[in-house]
C-alpha cells in the first residue's frame, strides 16, 4: 500500500518551531508516508539540526522528508503544484510578531450622519499584516484548487482565540459600521482576507511548546494522527476543480476558464496567482499603462476610491472578450472596470477620466 504525501506549509522559513512540528508530523504519521517541504537550500541544513536532536544523530530527515527547492520566481507555482498532488496538508500558521497585530481605529464620533462620511470611510487605516504574505498566497491557493477540506491547520494554543476571530473577519464581505458611521470591523487588506477561507480547513489543532529546547510535540502528534484518522475515516472525497492546474499561473493573450466561476477570461499582462481577487464573469484585463493614459492626474494620484492604494495595485478589465479600444473618436469604447487588489472593492470609468466606486 502506498503511503500518503503529506505537504506542509509554514508561515515563516527561518521559525525553529517549523522543524519542531515537522518533526511531530513525522511521529503522527506511518513510515510510509512522505512529508513535503517546499523551501530553499537552507531548509535542510535546519532540519537536519532539530531532526538529529528528536531521533538521533545518526537519522537523516531524508528518511522521511522531501526538499523541494524553489525560487523567488518560481515558488508559486510549486506550492501550487504540491497543493494539487498531495494527499494531505498540514499548514502551520503563526504571526509575524510576537502577537497578532491590533487592529487600528480612528477616533470614534457619536453624531449621526454628515457629509463627510465617505471621507472618513477612505482615511480609515488598513490593518498591519496578520502574518506571512507567502502562506496567506497559499491560503489563496488552497482555496482555488478546492484542498482546505484536506488541510489541518496548526497553531500555538495562545493565539487560538485570536486567529478564530481573524478568521470570522476574514470571511465577513464588506466592513461593518455604526449607526454614527464609526467602524466595529477592521479593513482587513485583501491578503489577510485570505484567512476567512481557513473556515473550510477540516481540522484546526493547537499546541503548547512549554520547552523552547523541546525538538518534538507529542501531544501535537497524537491529535494530528487523530485527525489524519478522522478524515480518511469521514471518506473524504476530493472534487477536483473545474479549471485546469495550468492555467493557475502566469499571462497569457489567450482565454482561460479561470476562478472564481470558470468562466472564460483574458489575464494577459499579470500573473495568475498574484491576483488575489479575479473578477466574475467573461472579460478581458486592461494593461494598467494604458489606463494612465485616459485617467487625469488626480485619478492616478487618487489610485483606488476606496482605500487610496496605488494605480499599480488595480486591476483593470473591460466586460467580454474583444476590445474596442479606449479613447476613440468615434465613440466606440470599452468600459473600464477595476478590482482593488488591497481592499477588493470594484470601481469604474466615470465620464472620460475619473474613477468612480461601485
């Protein structure tokens, strides 16, 4: 009987503690089964340091373990890869401090209404980043290639209640206000969103690491064993998206069917799996250069009506799949949409150079 791959994700590289759970993952599961480590050259030299202190200087993490190397310009794509040819994955998700950041308010007001609403609506801070930007991508990823009923999540006991509220917010669509117009939500930006989709992960498991010396968890590896039973006991059935693996990654002048609705679409000029938020429905993607063009000055300078991110952080599209072009004399144009990759609202064209919100 073959045994089972199992991928594991980690927030951040050069955390002792990815090792430490590693190692656990490797006491919960069989012999036969293999564990998946996308990484750089680095990750083994580290592994085989907390490896040799759980079971003995003379056991290689080799036995168990695969190094898959990757690049800053390949790595997408394969996580992306593994994420679709394991069996199981065990992401680890940890923030980038100490804690997980607070979330930022302005001064609250108690009178209701007034002009300058949206005003204060567009001056509210994002928050800071929740956790690594790389696993909130793979997050992202599994969301796509539909592996989070397959995925247990691990994280450290003490951020438990944090990261469940985070993951609530997460999947909350739109921003919740006050009768007084005043914020009870933060503005999540649209990587930490990402975390909402943790709601569809089949397990969550905490653990506590009293002994920073401690190389392995065995509490850790008896509920991932418990969980892994779980799962291949529930029958677990994996559907296997309707768009192709392929088509995930890069540009490309031709059509694809694409998420979130597999529709045909036209994504020539950015990469696939740097866009967070790909709009529904046929259409094709308007190369932002181009866009400078007809927008005034005060538009670009503006960037996106909602949270002011820069122009470069849109994404630009017109409805269909031909162009007519913009800016002609004879009146036949596209309408320009865009989706703000930051906060993921929609704007569009309003008369000949303005953004306007949708």
């Amino acid at each position: 009987m073959a045994g089972r791959r199992v991928l594991f994700l980690r927030t951040f590289r050069n955390d002792d503690t990815n090792f430490v759970i590693v190692n656990s993952l490797a006491l919960a599961l069989d012999e036969e089964d293999r564990i998946e480590v996308v990484g750089d050259h680095r990750d083994r030299q580290l592994a085989t340091e907390h490896w040799q202190r759980a079971f003995g200087l003379h056991s290689q993490p080799e036995s168990r373990i695969d190094f898959i190397v990757s690049t800053r310009t390949d790595w997408r794509r394969k996580v992306m890869e593994r994420i679709h040819a394991a069996d199981v994955i065990v992401l680890f998700i940890s923030p980038k401090d100490l804690d997980f950041p607070e979330f930022p308010f302005s001064q609250s007001r108690s009178e209701i209404g007034g002009a300058g609403d949206w005003e204060r609506f567009m001056r509210e801070p994002m928050t800071r980043p929740l956790t690594g930007q790389g696993l909130l991508h793979e997050i992202a990823y599994l969301n796509r290639l539909q592996r989070l009923p397959h995925t247990v999540v691990v994280c450290d006991a003490k951020f438990q209640p944090t990261l469940d509220d985070l993951i609530v917010l997460g999947g909350m669509i739109g921003y919740a206000v006050d009768m007084a117009g005043n914020f009870i939500t933060p503005k999540l930006t649209a990587t930490d969103k990402q975390v909402g989709h943790l709601r569809k992960a089949f397990r969550g498991v905490t653990y506590q690491r009293a002994d920073p010396n401690c190389p392995i968890l065995p509490l850790l590896a008896d509920a991932v064993r418990d969980a892994l039973a779980e799962m291949a006991a529930t029958g677990s059935t994996r559907h296997l998206p309707p768009w192709k693996l392929e088509d995930l990654t890069g540009p490309s002048p031709e059509p694809r069917r694409l998420p979130p609705d597999n529709e045909l679409k036209i994504i020539a000029f950015s990469d696939v799996e740097k866009v967070f938020f790909i709009p529904s429905g046929e259409f094709i993607q308007i190369e932002d250069q181009e866009m400078r063009r007809i927008l005034n000055r005060t538009a670009v300078r503006t960037g996106c009506p909602y949270c002011r991110a820069p122009i470069e952080k849109m994404f630009f599209y017109t409805r269909g799949l031909t162009r007519l072009g913009l800016g002609n004399a004879s009146g036949e144009n596209d309408w320009p949409n865009a989706k703000c990759q930051v906060c993921g609202s929609k704007s569009s064209l309003f008369g000949e150079d303005m953004l306007a919100p949708q």
